[in-house]
C-alpha cells in the first residue's frame, strides 16, 4: 500500500468562521496556501451545493492590512514589543468605514428635509437608528465611533432645528430643546450611543450544528445547538406569510 500522502503545513492551522452565506477562512500559513484554499471552496461549492464563489466579493489579505466581515472591520495593530523582544500584536473589532458611512446618510436623510414635523417626531425616528446600530456593534472597539456617532447625531438635530426657528437665538434653543443631557421634548431625548456598554461576543457554544456537520458534531459536546431553519413545516410558515 502506498503511504498516506501527508497533509498541507496548514492543515492543522486552519478554521472558519461562518454567518448565513458570508464566511472567513483563517489561514496560518503563505499566500499561496490561501490561494490554495480557495480554489478547494469554489469546488466544493460548484460541486456539492450547485453556487459559485463570487470573485468580486472573494479576496486574500493579511490580518495586518485588515478585512470587513459583517460590518465590522477585523485588523491587527502592533504596539510595542514585549520584553522578549517580541511584537505585541493586538487584534480588534471596530465598525467598518461603510457601516459608520451607512448609518451617518441615515441620520443625514432624517434631518434633512420635514421642518413641519415637530422634535419629538424626529427623535421617533432617529432613535431606533442609533439604538439600533449601537446595539449591533457593542460587541467589539467601538466606544469611540459611538462618540463620533452621537456627536454627529447631535449636530445634525441642532441643524434641524435652526432651520426650524431661524429666529431663535442660541440662548433660546438651549433653553427650549436642550435638557440635562441631550436634545429633548417632552420625555423624548435624543439616544446618546456612547451610553451603550461596549463588551466582548460572548460564548455561544463550539458546537452549532447545520445541515451540513450534523453527522460530525456530538450533542453531548460542549453547548451544543441544533438549527431548524431547514425543518419543512418552518419553511411552509415563512412561504404562507410571503404569499
């Protein structure tokens, strides 16, 4: 019998991360083992799941130079260098250039235009937005774009409103819209997102089964979690209600 031919230096260096059809690869290794890895999951894709792998929207970069997975941009930054010698890299998790870009046109478009509305409608409206977007990117480096954000919010409603009263002063918007805090009417105050407590993705579990590792993962493992997105009866609601 012919020996096993042994596995790529990468092989035990490997692991992925995956949410809906968007995926990370994380590979320990050369450019041309990633290369390598890709051209497997085009493969596997064509082959087993009948999809191809988009080109445009697939690419390779160093942890170094960064990358944006589900609106987060993921980058290692060296700060110094221990006692050893060593490169004290830091990875870290921050709202990507385009999510922040995203949310501040939404914010721009809520207060651009609409002076008959009174504040207390467009606190209605963009508090959700801010809430919202703070909420999904409290997980990770964020308490800095969350003060840019609120800063930018809180200028964008004082815009707003000058063009509401042009006539009134300084002096008399203070002491009209602005409370202790924020903007304010009523018991509506503009959300401050720098109030979101930033913390680390907590742990979900090692074992999430899906379609496709149900046979490999062990439900006695360590939090283990089975989806039911594929079950028939789930799928037959979601048509019912779409129709």
């Amino acid at each position: 019998m012919a020996a096993a031919t042994p596995p790529p230096s990468w092989a035990a260096e490997l692991s992925a991360v995956r949410f809906a059809d968007d995926f990370v690869v994380l590979v320990h290794g050369t450019r041309s083992d990633a290369e390598t890895i890709r051209a497997q999951i085009g493969e596997m894709l064509a082959q087993q799941l009948k999809m191809t792998l988009s080109v445009e929207k697939t690419h390779i970069t160093h942890i170094d130079d960064g990358f944006v997975f589900l609106g987060f941009g993921i980058q290692r930054r060296h700060r110094g260098r221990s006692r050893q010698g060593h490169s004290r890299g830091v990875v870290l998790t921050i709202p990507s250039k385009q999510a922040l870009a995203g949310v501040m046109h939404k914010i721009k478009q809520a207060t651009k235009t609409g002076t008959s509305r009174t504040v207390g409608q467009v606190l209605r409206k963009l508090n959700p937005i801010l809430r919202g977007w703070a909420a999904y990117f409290r997980y990770g480096a964020s308490k800095q774009t969350f003060s840019y954000l609120g800063w930018y919010a809180w200028w964008r409603m004082i815009y707003w409103i000058r063009r509401k009263h042009p006539h009134l002063t300084w002096k008399q918007i203070r002491r009209r819209f602005y409370g202790a805090d924020r903007i304010r009417e009523g018991t509506l105050v503009l959300y401050n997102p720098a109030k979101m407590r930033v913390e680390r993705y907590r742990y979900r579990g090692a074992q999430i089964a899906t379609p496709f590792n149900i046979d490999v993962v062990d439900p006695a493992g360590a939090r283990f979690r089975s989806t039911g997105h594929d079950d028939v009866e789930f799928v037959g609601q979601v048509s019912e209600l779409v129709s």
